[in-house]
C-alpha cells in the first residue's frame, strides 16, 4: 500500500518508521526542502519530499501537522 504522510516531525516521523517497517511504501512530506536530504539508518525505506503532488496519488494521506498549523 502507497501511504503519503503530511508533516516530518515528530509525529509524522514516528509513523512513517511503523508503516515502513510493516512493509508498506511511505513518503513524508514537509515544507522545507532540507527534509528531503533526511536519509539515516532508520529512514531507508522512507522517501521525503517536499511537493505536494508527490504524495496526492497515495492510496491513505495521514495529517501529521501540529495542530497551530
């Protein structure tokens, strides 16, 4: 399953390693284009980016925002 996640903080991050981990394709997206350089250990099975149009197709958005967004 294709799963797009709106938000790279904490929340967000925390989600998509649970969802990758459950063998499912996750991009993150965030504001900032520095979050799309975030590749660790952890993040390998995780795209980040910072376009809208990226995750819009998925078959599940999670809203990850904090909520004064």
């Amino acid at each position: 399953m294709d799963i797009g996640i709106l938000g790279a903080g904490s929340w967000g991050s925390a989600l998509s390693l649970l969802i990758s981990c459950n063998n499912h394709k996750v991009t993150v997206w965030h504001y900032k284009k520095i979050f799309e350089q975030k590749k660790t250990t952890q993040f390998k099975r995780v795209s980040f980016t910072s376009n809208l149009k990226d995750i819009i197709d998925s078959d599940i958005i999670i809203i990850a925002l904090p909520s004064h967004s």
